[in-house]
C-alpha cells in the first residue's frame, strides 16, 4: 500500500512529502512535528472524519433506485476537517497559507486556502449506469477494474459467484471450494442478472467498509488510559479537559480489555501475563501473585495499551478480515532497549498474511526518538533481504535468529527525518537500510563527550 502526504506551513512543519509505503517510521527532536504529521495522516486516511454523516441505505438484493445510495463518500466538509483537527489537538497547527494534500490509491484530499478539496477513487458509478443500461458486458469489465486494483472486492467478487454455483452443482466438500473457484472461475463467465445484483450489493457494502476502517491512533499519553479508564465520571464532574482524541482511544482501548481476556507479555518479564479478572486489569507473576495494572511497573502500563487495542481491531469479526492499520507515538516508552526491539517484532509478526492491495491497506507508522527502535526495524530489514536472497541457503538459520513472520521486506519501508521543519529520507533504498549515521548520531555525541572528558584527565 503506497500513500503520500504532501504539508506545508503547518505548525513546525514548514515542508514535508512523505512517501508513505506499508511499515513507515519517522525520527526527530522533541517538538519537531512527528505527532502533527502522525495525527494529519490518521485524519486524512479516515474520510469519515471529514465527511458530513450520511444516511445509510441498505438493503440486501435491493433494487438500486439512486445512485447515491452506491457512493458513500460524499458531502466533504472543512468545518468538519477543522473538528477532528481540533479532537486531535493540532488545529492552532493551521495557519492562512497551511496546504495539505494526500493520495492514496482509495481517494485524495487538498485543503487550500481554508477550502477543501476530496477526490473518490472508487466511484461505483459507472457499475451503476452500465447495470441500468442492461449492459451486463459493461458491468463485468467495471467489476474487473476494481478487482485488479482490490484483493478484497477480487475475493468479494470471485466468493459471491463461485459459492451459488458451487451450491448449485449439490457440492457439499467445503474444502473443496477453493479448488472449484480456481478451476471454474474467469473474469468472463456470464453473470446472471441476480448475481450482479449481490455483486454490486457487496461493492456498496465493501466501499463503507474502506470509509470507516480508520486507521488506529495510538498516543504517547497511552498510560493515561489506565486511569481514565477508571475515573472517566470524575473527570466529567469535575469538567476536566481531556483531548477527544484520547477518550476515543480510552473507548477502543476498554473494548480490547474485555474482548482480550488475557495475554503473554513474558518478552517483558519472564511467565508474566495480563489478564481481565471481573473488569479489573492485573499483571499476573503467577497463577497466585498479581498486582492491579495501575500499580504495575511503567513498562506494563505502556505496552498493554499498544497491544491489546491492536489485537482488538485485528481479530474483530469480519469476513473477508478487514485491513488493520495504526499509527504509533513512541513505541519506546518506559521500555528497556530489548523490549523496544522484542515490541516490534511482535508488531511486524505475519505481514505475509496482509490482505489487500488497497482497502486501506495495511499501514504502520512509528514515530520515535529512540535509535533503538531504528536498529531494531534495521534488523528486520537486514534478515528480509538476507534470507530472501536468490539461491540463499541463510533463510532457515536467519529465520532461526529472527522469525521470518516479522521480517519486513525493503520494498515496503520508508524511513523519515525532520531536521528544522523539513522532512528528509533516511532510508537507503540500494542497501534496503536506514542510514546509519541517523542511528548513531545520538551515541556519538554522548560517546565525544566521554572522549573530551577523557583527554582532558589525561593531559593533565
């Protein structure tokens, strides 16, 4: 999935273009603009934040009478940018001269001179008027245009067909059902018109699908959640102002806390585990000892908000699974180096299942200040492009170091670095790298300074 979000003169960022691909970080100083570019690549990939609410109209194997009732995406609106600008704390960040613009393959979006501009990429209109006009030839060559650019209407598409079919031929073997698609499908068979109807039914279903499959903001005030999560009517009564951004978060995050019961966090600390026990969150050191999650350790208070969440939206029942994307504040938080890297390793696990070459894709953005996280992504670069190498007999000892579930292939990384308002690659894409002069810039300042305090003992 490739996206590209293109800002000017908006809040510290006085000139950013990001080329944004499936694993993206970006590393700069406190204060640089990493979370205003983080946070306006969450708004902008969630078109429904920035959309007018629209009247659902649905009904299976209706009759489609308006073409409106196909297009969900509509009604786009700047008071509305404005707001999730505001429930994400960034909208002093827009200025008179401010330009924002991203592209992906499912729509694009400009805001200009307090105006907004959206452009929907797909537009089921044409599928429309060649259904109206009877033409069922036309119909099957739109169907075939956005199956080529989405695995998930690909499968939509080829599932709708092939199951009736294969009922129909009195085939009960539903293991089979795989190789009766490959063996009978085409992009050429003739279409009933009722199948049509379910096809163009499931487009619509699909489309609403992509336009409110937002992406998952994780902020670096995660440890808060824990004790929003218990003292939210305190907070109300006593009117204290907490950003919108971070009470929907707190909302994900107490659903994941009752839908994922329990889970190994032992990669922090050996047999330790998280577990829901009558609403109450405990980190257990045993089956006996335990302690409430907000008296554990800060360690324990950041990474459960990272995962559980996670894990929530990644196993919420949808069928084909829906593409789960998340945006990271500081991975790094209250964690020990090795817990930074063993983190990502458990994030980046089993990208070869991803589904979908639009749908929103899957998408993962970390911003961070830690040169741990970069070695760490290095790491997981180096033993793609190691272990995938033509002809390599390294794949089974490399996977034996790292698994292969957690590599992550070169072609889909971008690396960032914000230096004075401005954004610069640091990804080299001929060694399939971060730079490692970004990693090693922090430690070498600390390292002269050891070697100034050094000389100056030693010379006298």
């Amino acid at each position: 999935m490739k996206s590209k979000l293109i800002v000017k003169n908006f809040g510290a960022i006085k000139s950013a273009s990001l080329d944004l691909r499936s694993v993206n970080v970006i590393i700069g100083p406190q204060a640089s603009g990493k979370s205003t570019l983080a946070k306006l690549y969450t708004i902008c990939n969630s078109p429904e934040l920035y959309h007018n609410p629209v009247e659902k109209k649905f009904s299976y194997l209706s009759t489609i009478q308006n073409i409106h009732d196909l297009n969900v995406f509509k009604e786009v609106s700047i008071a509305k940018f404005k707001e999730a600008l505001d429930d994400y704390s960034i909208l002093n960040c827009l200025k008179s001269n401010s330009e924002i613009e991203f592209i992906s393959q499912t729509h694009s979006l400009k805001i200009k001179n307090n105006k907004i501009f959206f452009e929907d990429k797909i537009d089921l209109k044409s599928i429309f008027d060649s259904f109206e006009k009877k033409d069922f030839d036309g119909v099957k060559k739109e169907f075939k245009k956005l199956a080529e650019i989405s695995d998930r209407f690909n499968f939509i598409y080829k599932f709708t067909i092939g199951w009736e079919r294969y009922l129909r031929h009195d085939n009960s073997d539903i293991e089979k059902f795989d190789e009766y698609i490959q063996k009978n499908f085409n992009y050429n068979l003739d279409l009933t018109e009722r199948e049509i109807k379910k096809i163009i039914d499931s487009a619509r279903v699909f489309k609403e699908q992509i336009f409110h499959n937002n992406p998952l903001y994780i902020p670096s005030e995660r440890t808060l959640v824990n004790i929003i999560k218990h003292a939210f009517i305190s907070f109300k009564k006593f009117d204290i102002p907490i950003p919108n951004h971070l009470i929907n978060f707190t909302s994900i995050y107490t659903n994941a806390t009752f839908k994922v019961k329990n889970l190994d966090i032992s990669f922090l600390k050996p047999s330790t585990f998280y577990k829901n026990v009558n609403g109450e969150d405990r980190i257990y050191f045993s089956s006996r000892k335990s302690i409430k999650l907000t008296e554990s350790a800060s360690g324990f208070q950041s990474i459960l908000p990272i995962l559980l969440p996670i894990i929530y939206e990644k196993n919420k029942e949808s069928y084909p699974k829906l593409n789960y994307s998340f945006v990271i504040e500081e991975p790094e938080t209250n964690l020990f180096p090795k817990a930074q890297y063993d983190l990502l390793k458990i994030l980046e696990k089993d990208r070869s299942d991803d589904f979908g070459k639009i749908d929103k894709g899957i998408v993962h953005i970390y911003t961070t200040h830690s040169p741990f996280i970069l070695s760490s992504l290095n790491n997981l670069l180096f033993a793609f492009s190691k272990g995938t190498e033509k002809d390599s007999i390294n794949e089974i000892d490399i996977d034996s170091i790292i698994s292969k579930k957690s590599w992550i292939n070169p072609n889909d990384f971008s690396a960032f670095q914000i230096i004075d308002g401005k954004t610069k690659s640091v990804f080299n894409r001929k060694t399939g790298l971060i730079e490692n002069n970004i990693i090693d810039s922090v430690s070498e300042d600390i390292i002269n300074d050891f070697r100034k305090i050094a000389y100056i003992s030693a010379s006298k």
